[in-house]
C-alpha cells in the first residue's frame, strides 16, 4: 500500500497565514530582499512521493467598492515571492515564483519547503545626481515598505493543471537614454516578457551566457515587442539598453517558468 505523503511521520505544516517583513534598511545596506519566512513543510517517506497542489495567495484588505464599480484587489505591499524547494529528501531543487495575487502550483515530490519574501525594500531605481538642477534620491519598489500578509496550503495529493503560468518578475524604473540594465536569469526560466513605459519604447535586448566575455545568445531590438522570447539554455543574464532619445520611466521583466 502506498501512503499519502500527507501522512508523513516527521512534523508537517500543511496550511499557514504568515506576515513577510520587507528588509530591514541599514546606513551600509538601504536596499535589499527581504527574510525568507518559513511557510510550509512537507517530509514523507520517499516511496510516498506524490503529485502535490500548492496555493500561495496574499491577504487583500477588500475595501468596499464605490457605488456601480466592483470590488478591487489592491496588494497592499510587496512584490513577493515564493521559494519554493522540493524533492525526494536526498535530493531537492529550488525556483522563486512571484506570488502576485496568488498562484497555484503543481509538483511531484515527497518533500516540499515553501518559504516567502518581501521585496519591497529591493531598489527599483538608482539615485540620480543632477549637478545643475534638482537630484533624484533612489526609490525602492514598495514607496512605503511594511510585511505583507499571506496564506499558504497544500491544497492535497493529485493531478491539477496551473490555470496560469508561474513566473518570476523584476523591475526597474527611470533608464536614461544609453543606458543599460541586467537581469539574472532565474532557475527554469523557458522564456521572457518585456513591458515598457511609455508605449513604444527603443530598447535593444541581448541574452547573454555566463562566460566572462558574456557573449550574446539572442540580440533583439524592440518595437515591436514579441509576445515572449524563449530563452537558450545557456542563458544567464538578460540586459535591455535604452535606445530611444527618451527616458523609459519604467521596465518590467518577467520571466516564465517551465513549471
């Protein structure tokens, strides 16, 4: 007979509300991710592996809607993210997936760890020195950093296809013309996304490899911008330069996971 991972002997949390603190600034260190905080835990014996649901979903404060408008959703803070590590016990892997405002998620494993972090406090542009007029302080994501509210469970053993796909998101604002950025690219990224404001954007997209000389696999001036672009398998980074004569007020990368 083959148990549920579910009955699994070693202490489990399947189902948890949890408050993700953004980072705590320093004078040597302002920006930055914030804790990873224990969600969930799974540890079944590893016969007992199994096609497991997960759910990660922030909590909205639902204010009331006006009169003829439908309710919103608004996150109140964040971005956050999902860690989520799973496997047979001797051996697991790991992926970041936004949580947005929430995500369902499908693996096969015995062993399951799900932690959160808060983003907010991750630098979403630099400060800019104006030598002849009025200089810009570096912002971060969240304007106003606080935790984040969110609940999580393991929704139970068996088969449900994602109704969307997981994704991992960054972010950046104010990309004066000429200049670049880069992105990591996250673990099990298939492909990318890009968005930019104002519409129309010039951008130039490379996908570099991880050698030092970071030879461009993929080179893909925008407009048009594609629907997604898939990503080699060497991919390690991606960097979006500015070649318009305007300021791009903001970028939005997103990544989708093959998960």
């Amino acid at each position: 007979m083959t148990l549920s991972p579910l009955d699994g002997a070693s202490p489990n949390v399947l189902g948890v509300r949890a408050e993700l603190p953004p980072h705590a600034p320093t004078p040597s260190a302002p920006f930055g991710e914030g804790p990873e905080i224990a969600l969930l835990k799974l540890d079944a014996e590893d016969a007992a592996a199994h096609t497991l649901v997960l759910a990660v979903q922030p909590v909205f404060s639902r204010p009331a809607a006006r009169t003829g408008e439908a309710r919103r959703f608004p996150l109140e803070h964040g971005p956050s993210v999902a860690i989520l590590e799973w496997g047979t016990g001797a051996e697991t892997t790991s992926a970041e997936i936004d949580i947005g405002k929430g995500i369902l998620c499908t693996v096969a494993a015995s062993t399951v760890v799900l932690r959160g972090r808060n983003d907010g406090g991750v630098m979403l542009a630099p400060a800019l020195i104006n030598e002849f007029g009025e200089s810009v302080a570096a912002r971060k994501i969240d304007p106003n950093p606080a935790p984040q509210l969110v609940v999580a469970s393991i929704q139970g053993v068996g088969t449900r296809a994602a109704a969307l796909p997981t994704t991992r998101t960054f972010f950046r604002a104010h990309l004066p013309p000429g200049e670049t950025v880069t992105f990591p690219v996250p673990p099990f990224a298939a492909a990318m996304r890009v968005m930019a404001a104002p519409a129309g954007a010039s951008l130039l997209l490379l996908v570099l490899d991880g050698t030092t000389s970071a030879n461009a696999l993929t080179a893909i001036p925008l407009p048009p911008v594609p629907a997604s672009v898939p990503l080699p398998p060497l991919a390690d980074s991606v960097r979006l330069e500015n070649t318009g004569a305007a300021v791009i007020q903001f970028l939005q990368l997103q990544f989708l996971l093959a998960l």
